[in-house]
C-alpha cells in the first residue's frame, strides 16, 4: 500500500513539470530592426540572433562602437561585461570562418561584401545554415563594418538613457 501512496504521489509531483516550457535554447530574432529607442529588456542568455544592422546607417541614428574591454570596476558588474564582450567576439569570429569559406570557393578574387550581399551569403536569414548569433543586450545590435568587411557590436545610447527613464 506504502508503494502504490509513494508512486501516486510521484506522478502528481512530476506532472505538473511538463505543463511549463522548455528551458531549451531558441532562435528569436531581435524584436528591433534599427537604431530605435527600445528600451525593453530582452532576454539573452541561451537566445540568438539574425538580425545584423548596416554600420553606416546604425551610426546615422546614434548608435556608436561598442568597447571591447572589460572596464568595470564593480566586482559585481565584470562577470557580465565579460559575457557581452565574449558573446560579440565569438560572433564575429563565426563570421570571419564563413567568410573565408565563402572567399576559398570563390574561383574569382570575392569581391567585397555589402550589407545585402553579406545577409544573403553569409548570415543566410531563415535559412537552415544561416549563422545564428549570440543574443545581445537590449542596447547592443550587431552590424555590418562594409568599409573593413568584418561584424561589430554597436551600442545606442538612447536606449540606455531610455531604460534609465522607466526606471
């Protein structure tokens, strides 16, 4: 009797366990597509991204170059300015691979990339092997450097100054 009490139990302890999602990784997209002022936290860890921005344009709306340092001073703070630098700089070297792939199969000189060019070709937007970056902060977007064919992280500002403001 003290089995079947204990068996009972164990399945309505562990029933409710599948009415919650997954905890797996996903794909999602930045719900932002340019340099707008959207200051809603997005959630990172375990999420990745598509969405890649035009450098020059990202800058025309304020955005500027995200550092690459780890500069905190905040015991508390470093673990994740560490991440966020990782996360951008193990983008741009999956990047990097895929075009030297791209540029070895080419039996002409490659010509350079531009941002379509680059998404097509490279990033392969909702496609099965199109790269899939680490999510950024809701400040942070990746973009397209055209001028030195490589992928950056861009801050903006105004999101940040928004955030503050909700606050």
């Amino acid at each position: 009797m003290r089995n079947i009490f204990h068996a009972g139990l164990l399945l309505v302890l562990a029933a409710p366990i599948g009415c919650f999602p997954s905890s797996s990784t996903s794909d999602t997209s930045a719900s932002s597509t340019s340099g707008s002022d959207d200051a809603t936290p997005r959630e990172t860890v375990g999420k990745t991204t598509q969405n890649v921005l035009d450098l020059e344009q990202a800058l025309s709306e304020g955005a500027v170059l995200a550092s690459t340092k780890i500069e905190s001073k905040n015991p508390l703070m470093i673990n994740a300015e560490a991440y966020r630098t990782s996360v951008g700089k193990i983008g741009g070297m999956g990047v990097e691979h895929a075009i030297q792939l791209r540029n070895a199969q080419s039996i002409q000189d490659p010509k350079p990339l531009t941002h379509e060019v680059f998404m097509a070709e490279i990033i392969k937007k909702g496609q099965p092997d199109g790269i899939r970056l680490p999510m950024l902060p809701y400040y942070q977007e990746y973009t397209w450097d055209q001028k030195n064919q490589k992928l950056v992280v861009v801050d903006f500002p105004a999101r940040i100054e928004e955030r503050e403001k909700q606050r």
